[in-house]
C-alpha cells in the first residue's frame, strides 16, 4: 500500500513536472514568434534578444516551421558570430513567395 502512495506522488509531480515545462516552452515560442514579427534575426540574435536558451530557439523554429508561421529569409553573417546564417522571420510580409 505504501509503496502505492510513493507511485501515485511520484506520477502527479511527474505530470506536474511536464505541464509546466511544456507552458514554458509555449510561452518561449510566442516570445519568439513576437519577436520575429518586428525582427529579422537568426537564432543566436534571438537568443541574445530574449534570453532564451539557443537549443529551445531551434525547437521553437521546426515547430513554427511546421506550422507555416516562420521562414528562413536569407542567408548572411550573423551581427553577434560573424559566421554564415539564416535569417528568420515570422512576418508574413517578408516570407519568400514560393
């Protein structure tokens, strides 16, 4: 029975757990999605821009992408590396007509 308990309490922190994980990566993408509304930037200018770690920047983009909401614009050196990288925008205004 007690053995139960710890099971239980462990699988509701665990669910716990991954809800929040999941709002703060939901919140990330739309902090990112705004910020590429009003910026054309790659990854890493984003992640200076917001604060938000890189590797959750490129999970944001493949979702975004999926989704029809960013594209990659050009490719050129990024202002903070100074090496070869595309460019993001989720403006619709600036997406490259296919």
């Amino acid at each position: 029975m007690m053995r139960t308990n710890k099971s239980n309490s462990f699988n509701k922190s665990f669910k716990k757990g991954l809800q929040s994980k999941s709002t703060t990566l939901k919140t990330q993408e739309k902090t990112i999605f705004n910020y590429l509304q009003r910026h054309t930037a790659t990854n890493t200018m984003v992640s200076y821009a917001t604060g938000i770690a890189q590797k959750n920047i490129c999970r944001a983009k493949r979702n975004l992408e999926k989704a029809g909401l960013l594209q990659e614009t050009e490719q050129k050196l990024c202002k903070i590396t100074g090496h070869r990288a595309w460019y993001l925008t989720t403006n619709k205004n600036l997406f490259n007509k296919e």
